[in-house]
C-alpha cells in the first residue's frame, strides 16, 4: 500500500511538471502589444520606403517647373519687345500688308500661351499629390531630407511664378495694343493659377515637412 501511494505521488509530480504554464493576462498583453508595434513599425518602414521615391520625383518636377517658367520669362519679355513694335506699325491689327510685320509672332505668343497652359495644369496634378502624400504622412526621420529638398525646391518654384505673374501683368497691355486680346487673358489667367498653384505646392511642401518630423 505504501509503494503504491508512493508511485502515486510521484506521478502526481511528474504530471505537474510536464503541465505548460498558464501565461499571465499582464504577459500576453505585453506580448500583444510589442507584436503590434513591431508590425506598426514594419508598416511605417515600408511606408517610407514608398514614399521616398514619390518625395523625390515630386521635387524633381518641381525643379523642372522652375526651369520651365524661367525660360517663359524669358520668352515673354522677348515675345513684349516685338508686340510693341508690331503694335506701334499698326496697333489693332497685327501683321497687316504693307506695314512692317513679324511673320513668326502670332505662332510664338500662341506657342508660350499653350507651354503655360500645361504648366498651370501641370502644377495643379502635383499639387493634388502632394496633398494626398501630406494628408497620409505620419512622422519617419528618413522622409526629412527629402521632404526639406521639396519644400527648398516649392519656394524656389513660388519665387519663379511670382516674378512671372508681375511680368504678365505688366506685359498684358501689350499683348491687348498688338490685337492678341484672347492671348492677352488666357496668359493673365494661366500665370496667376500657376502662381496660385505654387502658394499651395509651397504650404503642402511645409505640412509634410512637419508631419515626418520627429
């Protein structure tokens, strides 16, 4: 009898020991928790690694946007230079025989009219982007060389159209005495929504910066 309570107890022991742990409600809460951070963070990385390219190429177009109104600038102090002289031979009536004429200058004021045009619609489908990527952005000290260089390349591009729509304005008159009236608005029109749409490029540019902050 005694050998048998013996063997009892000592399976009793056994049993007992090769029984699992039940975990503690504290332990698999922490357990939970650092599973969910770690996928948060795997999240958050993946996140950055998309988004990375999209900041770049964003300021990429955006250099080149600069690039691009700078040229215009150019071309429409030129294109004022010759309106005024087609507009002083005959004002109203630009090209007309027998009086001195720029065979070139209705396809060239047209030309910069289109190239603006684009531009304007252009920025506006960056500027849409760049809205979805700052209303989505959560904080990543990875994205803040990138978002710094967009935000450098949307006040450069602010500082360009703004240059721009003064030229325009003044230059309007110009484009309005040489008979090019409708290019006269479509360019006062075109060069204040590119300007506007640079403003906004800019305080985008300055909310993702914050947002990937740390």
């Amino acid at each position: 009898m005694v050998r048998i309570l013996s063997a009892v107890l000592v399976l009793s022991a056994v049993t007992a020991s090769a029984k699992p742990a039940i975990p503690s409600f504290e332990h698999s809460a922490a357990q939970l928790q650092a599973s969910v951070a770690a996928l948060r963070a795997a999240q958050v990385q993946a996140k950055g690694a998309s988004s990375g390219p999209q900041i770049s190429a964003m300021t990429w177009d955006l250099e080149r946007y600069g690039r691009d109104i700078s040229g215009m600038r150019d071309d429409l102090r030129w294109l004022q230079q010759r309106l005024r002289r087609q507009g002083n031979a005959q004002p109203g009536r630009p090209g007309q025989p027998g009086q001195p004429s720029d065979p070139s200058l209705r396809w060239d004021v047209q030309r910069l009219t289109r190239d603006l045009a684009q531009l304007s619609r252009d920025a506006q489908w960056r500027l849409n982007d760049l809205r979805f990527l700052a209303s989505s952005a959560e904080k990543d000290e990875t994205l803040v060389p990138a978002a710094t260089r967009l935000l450098d390349a949307a006040r450069r591009l602010k500082s360009d159209t703004n240059w721009f729509a003064m030229d325009a304005r003044f230059a309007y008159w110009d484009f309005q005495r040489a008979g090019y009236t409708f290019e006269a608005m479509d360019i006062d029109r075109n060069s204040r929504d590119v300007d506007t749409n640079a403003q906004n490029l800019e305080t985008e540019a300055d909310r993702l910066l914050a947002k990937v902050r740390p």
